[in-house]
C-alpha cells in the first residue's frame, strides 16, 4: 500500500511541470495583447502602404505604438453593428502579434472625428470617443485619410521619373498641425542616370511654387541654372553628357494642406531631339501614308494619338537612322481634319491629316448558287477573316520591298476595281465592298509577285481558293487568290515578277479564268493604285518612306 501511494506521488510530481505549462498556456491564450507581450505591429492603411514594428529592432517605439492603438479603445462605446454608411468600406487593419497568438483590431476613420469605428478582435463593435478619434486623425499612421500627403512624382522629359535624393514633405491633419510624412521609401538608393532624347523638360504632378535646375557639361561648364520653365531655351544639337540638379519647393500657405521641399540628382545624355514627318498630309480614305521619324533611339518608346481616332495603330520599324510606320486609313474612315500626335522623349508633334471621300461605284458579279453555298457563307467568311488576323499579326521588320509595285502585265483586264460596291447577280440587298482588283487574264496566265518579299501564306480557304500572301516588310502585305495553281512555297523569297501562280477558278468567284490581288498595311486592306508605277506619280513607293532623309 505504501508502495503504491508512494507511485502516485512520484507520477503526480512528474506531471505538475506539464500540467503547470498547460495552465500558463491557456491563461496566455486569454490574455489580451499589451505593449509588454507584443512582439510586433503591423498596421495597413486603406491605401494598401503597411507599418511594421518590431520588438528586435525597435522595442521602445513598439511599445509607444501598441499603447496608442489598444489606447484608442478605452472610451470607446459598444454599439450593437456598424453603420451602414461604414459597412463595406475600407478600415485600417491594426495586427499585435504576441508569441502565441494574434489580435486583430479593425479601425474604420473618418476625417469627421465624430464617425469613427472599431471592431475587435472578437467581432464586437465600438464607437470610438471623439478625443481618442482626434489622436489617430493626428498620427502619421493617418495619412492616407489626406489628400495632402500624397508625395508629388517628377517627370523628366515625359518618360523618367528619378527618386529624389532628398525629401522634406508635411501635411495638414484634422486638427490643422503639419505630420512629417516618411519619404525614406522613395529616396534614391545608388545614382541615377538618364538617356534622354531632346532637352530637358520638368514636370511635376504637383505643381511646385518655384524649381531650380542646373545642368553641367562634362567640361564644368554651367549650361543652365535658372527656373525649369526656362529649360526650352536650353537647345542640344549633339549628344551631351551632362550633371543635373533640380531643386523643387512647395511653399506654406494658409489655403493649402501641404508643403515641402524635394532635391533631385542625377546624371544624363542629352541628345538632340527627334522630328516626324508625314509623307502626305491628304489621303483618300482606303489608301495609306507613311509617318517618319529622325532621331530615335528607341522605337519602342514612340507614342502615337489621333484625334478623332482613325481606328488603327501604326508600328514603327527602325531603318538606319531613321524609323518608319505605314499608316492605313480605313474605307470607312469619316472624311475630314484629323489631329495627329507623336511624341518620343521630351518632343511633342502635332501633324494634320486630311482624309478625303472617295467615289463608290457599282458593279456587279454573277454567281452560281452551288459557289455561293460553298464560299460565300458565314463559316467561309469567318474563316478568312481568322486567317487575316493570322497572317497579318507578323511581318518582317526590314523593309523587303523596293521602288514601284507591279500592276500585273498588259494583257490582263481589271474587271473590278479596289473601292467598288459589288451587287451579287445583280440583287441591291446583296453586295459587299471589293478591298482588292480583280484581274481577268488569258486561260493559265502567270500571276507575279509585284515587288521583292518573303511567302507568308499559302493555302486554301472556301472564299479564298487558292491563295498566296507575300510579305514585303514593315506591315506590308499582298494577297492573291482564285489561282488554279500555286508555283511557290512558304517562306520563299521572291522579286518584282516571280511567277507564284497561275490564275484559275477557285473559291468565291464567277466561272470565268481569273484572281483576286489585295494589299494591307497591318490587318487594313487598302487600295494599291498609288503603289503601282502608273500610279500617283509612279515614285510613291520609291519616296513613301524617305522624308526624314532629307531633314
């Protein structure tokens, strides 16, 4: 019996350590976080920056903090829910970390003292005292409730924006005091070097009182140290390796809820400008130009607008020292003035653009029923249109093509035209718009390639027929189809001339000997006349893309 009570003993002793452990863990489970168990604070703000302190790196601020965010809630009043005029919107989100557990406290704030909110940890809600709302509103953790801490951003010639070496920035709180805001975060790290195109030009999304900027050669020569409106007197003709220092100030003023003072430094290539030209300033909707541009590194970089919106993108492709962009006008652009705008660097080009009408005249075409159940469906059109849209998403981006476009020979009669309104056996509720010429030639006549290029398609489609598509380079591209044979291969590089086929009867057509040709500028069919040696001139494709040459 002794032995027995003596086991208990000895087990009873051995569990008392656990069940001692057991104890202190529930009882620090129930405690509540204070600045004496936290470990760390995380506070997110409703514009998503977040606040983290530590008890490693920063014990006593740790502390400072935890008191002031469970000190928010000592007056606060339990309410049965939050407002619906609160529910839904965006809280601060206030996370104490102890070595256990975390508690997660959710502050909805309003610059109106009086509409501020908690939720705690448990879900329960409160409405915090005006006093304890006025503390927080004051706290730089409220930032993000003024729209005069937003730190103004440089723009240095419309495409760099370089972090200031130093940052002074206050704002205005509720109570009308200035907070230092933090702009550790967005001061420059290491040094800072631009490439710019043309001159200088400084902007700021927060328009400075005043803004000094010096500028110094790599000889010590001061080049400018006078206010950045000055800067577009400052003109670079040859590339220049320069130091550059801007000094921005905000001043204080009674109406504003902000001031501040940002230095910026850096160093910088300054090149001269670029230029763009237009090859014609009038184009007949259907036809195209050519954009132009000297003086630009990177075409990438190159941004194009057009007021109204002509509904088409142009790409530029470098050449040289120049780049260039084949610019469609669709058949159903509107006539009229449109405003162009290009801009590379700190260069911003307004070119005008008149599109004129062009005459739409009839013609008809005859069609066997069997032709049109087979080519002339909603399947069969929407089949070529995805081929379009696949052929035309590349090209090379070397121009390929050389001078003129070939016609086709003599011998052969353009029965329709490009721009022609086509009625179907003769039936007025039945047409569609011709984006190519329709050749009629002898029985097996050879189709040619019109100008040199690479085979980018060659295939079969229901409406197409037969049909071979050569690229030329830089979004250019033609099409054939109709043919009854093919003489070509994918990836093939031909010239002005190269039999690629011959003309046939295939796809949507009438039964007489033929072929389709077509042209696009991107995925834009347009009308190839101008192109043709006979054409606008017979040199606008020798002179479509040599403008800037001459500048």
């Amino acid at each position: 019996m002794k032995k027995t009570i003596t086991y208990i003993i000895i087990i009873a002793l051995l569990l008392l350590p656990a069940i001692v452990g057991v104890k202190s863990y529930f009882d620090a489970q129930n405690a509540p976080a204070s600045a004496k168990n936290a470990l760390s604070i995380k506070i997110d703000d409703i514009s998503g920056n977040t606040y983290v302190i530590d008890r490693e790196k920063k014990p006593e601020i740790l502390a400072e903090t935890v008191d002031f965010c469970l000190g928010l809630n000592s007056k606060a009043t339990k309410i049965m829910a939050l407002p619906d005029s609160v529910t839904g919107q965006k809280c601060f989100k206030v996370t104490i970390s102890t070595a256990i557990k975390e508690e997660v406290y959710q502050y909805y704030m309003s610059t109106s003292p009086e509409l501020c909110y908690m939720v705690d940890p448990k879900g329960a809600a409160y409405h915090l005292a005006e006093s304890d709302a006025v503390k927080f509103l004051d706290s730089p953790f409220a930032e993000s409730l003024y729209t005069g801490a937003k730190r103004p951003t440089i723009t240095v010639s419309n495409e760099f924006t370089p972090a200031p070496v130093s940052a002074v920035w206050k704002y205005k709180t509720h109570s009308a005091n200035y907070v230092t805001a933090d702009t550790d975060a967005i001061l420059a790290t290491e040094d800072q070097y631009l490439d710019i195109n043309g001159s200088i030009a400084v902007t700021f999304d927060v328009v400075p009182d005043h803004c000094q900027v010096k500028i110094i050669d790599s000889a010590g020569i001061t080049l400018h140290d006078d206010s950045a409106d000055s800067l577009a007197n400052l003109m670079i003709d040859e590339e220049t390796k320069v130091n550059v220092e801007i000094t921005a100030k905000w001043y204080e003023e009674s109406e504003r809820d902000y001031h501040g003072e940002y230095t910026y430094k850096f160093g910088a290539t300054l090149r001269a400008p670029a230029s763009f030209y237009v090859m014609k300033t009038e184009v007949e909707k259907g036809k195209f130009t050519a954009l132009s541009a000297k003086r630009v590194a990177d075409i990438s970089k190159i941004t194009y607008t057009c007021e109204p919106d002509l509904g088409v993108t142009p790409v530029f492709y470098a050449e040289g020292e120049y780049a260039h962009a084949l610019l469609p006008v669709p058949y159903d652009a509107e006539p009229g003035a449109y405003k162009i705008t290009l801009s590379y660097g700190s260069t911003v080009q307004e070119i005008s653009l008149n599109v004129t009408e062009t005459a739409r005249q009839d013609s008809t075409i005859t069609i066997s029923d069997a032709v049109l159940s087979q080519s002339y469906t909603e399947a069969a059109l929407a089949e070529f249109d995805t081929l379009v849209e696949t052929v035309t998403a590349t090209t090379s981006e070397k121009r390929l093509f050389d001078g003129y476009f070939l016609s086709q020979p003599g011998d052969m009669n353009i029965t329709c035209g490009y721009g022609r309104n086509v009625l179907i056996n003769s039936d007025p509720s039945n047409t569609y718009l011709n984006t190519g010429v329709d050749y009629r030639p002898f029985e097996g006549s050879d189709v040619l390639a019109p100008n040199a290029g690479v085979v980018a398609y060659v295939g079969n489609t229901a409406y197409t027929g037969n049909v071979v598509v050569i690229d030329h380079g830089m979004g250019l591209k033609t099409w054939y189809w109709g043919l009854s044979a093919v003489s070509v291969e994918k990836d093939a590089s031909v010239s002005r001339e190269t039999p690629i086929g011959k003309s046939g009867t295939t796809g949507f057509c009438d039964d007489t000997a033929g072929f389709h040709t077509a042209m696009t500028v991107g995925n834009v069919f347009v009308c190839p006349y101008d192109t043709w040696i006979n054409g606008d001139g017979g040199i606008y494709m020798q002179g479509v893309l040599e403008p800037a040459a001459k500048n």
